[in-house]
C-alpha cells in the first residue's frame, strides 16, 4: 500500500518519464484533477488504469475514503493536469493524511514549470522563494509589502489575464526597475521568455497580449 505522486508534462509530451508510465500503468487507482484532461494523456501512453476525480473542490471529501482505499491494499497515483502535484495544485492534503496514518509516499521526480522559468531567467537561482499564485484579493497586498526587502529571486504563477496588472503592481511596490523575467508557455511550440525591467516588460505586454500559462521570476531587493 503506497501513494505515488506522480508529475505529468507541462506541455511537451515527451517530457512523460518511462518511471512514470510505468507506475500509472501498475497501481490500482489513479486520482487526476480533471479525469478530461488526464484522460488525452493516459490514452497516448496506453494507460487503461480506472480514474478518480481529485481536486480542489472535493479534495476535503474525498481525502479520508482515498486513504481507506489505501490502507486496505491499495496502491494509488496522484496527478494533476500539468506538472508536480501539489506545487500550486491540489495534493497536499492527500500527502499529509498519508503521513498521518503511516502510509508510504513516494514522489516522482519530474516537471514543475518554475524550475526551467527559474534558470533561463538569468536571474540568481543559488537561492529564491517560491510564491506561487498571489492572493486575488485578500492578503494581496500584505502579502506584496512583505516580500519589499526580500532578497532572493521571487517566483511567481499567475494566469496570462491578471499578468499586466500583477506586473503593475509589482513596479509600484518594487520599484520600475527591478528586474523580471516572464516565461511562457514552458516546453511548448510557442514557449517564450521576456526579461528586462518591470518597466520594459510592462511596455512590452501593453502591446503583446499575453496566452498560455505564465511564470514570473523577479529579483530579489539589492541593498
């Protein structure tokens, strides 16, 4: 009885490991966040294993029958729609119950889309703080004025129709000529990387309207 996190490509297919398929192939259950989109995926590996919808409405839910599941014999994988699960996406909660009751939990490595984001950026990587989505409304700003002196890279996820106004919000608090990087689209046909000033990259995506999916890296504050 074990629960396998398993990453899922963030674009590319042929990121998919051979480790991965193998275990999506062998255990008994596979919990996706949208069994749609997972669906595409476990059909171009030839994965015929039964699917359970996981996600961040009925994760509280199903949480509890899923660990019941495995604690009688059960071997289960988690994935989500792209990437490592968990990191910005439903999975922790699964985790830690695991944890709780003595259940084995294995991670696959494998994508995460900050990682690459992170080391084309041409920003330092020795040392950064990942943030994920900010809040949307509540805590946004607390949140912002706390990381004001923050000195490592900061890594931010953020969808291609809150980018503009985020990356406003970020040159009023840090300052137009703090550095960033904005990557999109990782892995895919159309992948891009802007770097430049705040103020650069603002004027650029004020003329560019930003698709795909979008990380952004921002230097850390240079005393």
């Amino acid at each position: 009885m074990k629960l396998y996190v398993v990453p899922t490509p963030v674009g590319n297919l042929e990121d998919m490991t051979f480790r991965a398929v193998r275990i999506l192939k062998t255990v008994d259950l596979i919990l996706a966040e949208d069994t749609r989109t997972s669906g595409f995926l476990l059909k171009h590996f030839e994965i015929s294993t039964p699917m359970q919808s996981h996600h961040k409405f009925n994760e509280h839910k199903t949480v509890e029958a899923v660990v019941e599941k495995i604690k009688g014999g059960q071997t289960v994988a988690l994935i989500s729609d792209a990437g490592t699960p968990a990191i910005s996406d439903p999975g922790f909660l699964i985790v830690r119950q695991c944890v709780e009751n003595g259940i084995d939990v294995e991670c696959l490595p494998g994508a995460t889309a900050f990682v690459p984001a992170l080391v084309t950026s041409g920003l330092p990587n020795e040392r950064f703080c990942f943030e994920g989505f900010l809040p949307q409304k509540k805590g946004r700003q607390t949140r912002l004025n706390n990381l004001k002196n923050e000195t490592r890279t900061m890594v931010f996820y953020e969808s291609p129709y809150r980018l503009t106004k985020t990356l406003i919000q970020f040159s009023e608090i840090f300052g137009s000529e703090r550095r960033v990087s904005v990557s999109r689209e990782i892995s895919k046909i159309h992948e891009e990387t802007i770097r430049g000033t705040l103020a650069e990259v603002i004027e650029h995506f004020n003329t560019h309207q930003p698709k795909g999916e979008i990380v952004i890296s921002v230097a850390g504050f240079e005393e």
